[in-house]
C-alpha cells in the first residue's frame, strides 16, 4: 500500500487554507504531523486524517465574548 503524501499546496488546497496558515501552524507546533526532508515539507495521508479526525466537535464551548 502507497503511502500518500501531501505538500503544503496541495494540503492548503484540501482544506481551503492559507499555505501561510500551514507555515504558522508548523512553528507553533500546532496542526498536523508533518516531515521535514532537507528544506521538503510533507504530510503524510495519515496524518492528515488523524488531525481532521480530532477536529471533529459535537458543539461550540460557551466562551466569553470580548466587550467591543
């Protein structure tokens, strides 16, 4: 079985997001798993899925708005 790898590009596409976001996300240590070869970026498929699966929320937690 292949293992399916995303660049940033393609995985910005998937998700319909800044390639930028993926780039902040990586140094903030948030977002997916992701492997760096040389100065190559992927996400495996795999990966890519846990974290979409670990997103999914039954509701929206009751959180303070700031007073404008």
């Amino acid at each position: 079985m292949p293992v399916r790898h995303f660049n940033q590009i393609e995985l910005a596409a998937r998700w319909n997001i800044s390639p930028r976001t993926l780039e902040r996300w990586r140094w903030a240590g948030e977002g997916p798993q992701f492997i760096k070869l040389g100065g190559r970026v992927v996400y495996r498929l795999e990966d890519v899925e846990a974290f979409e699966a670990e997103q999914i929320r039954q509701a929206t937690p009751n959180v303070p708005r700031a007073m404008a």
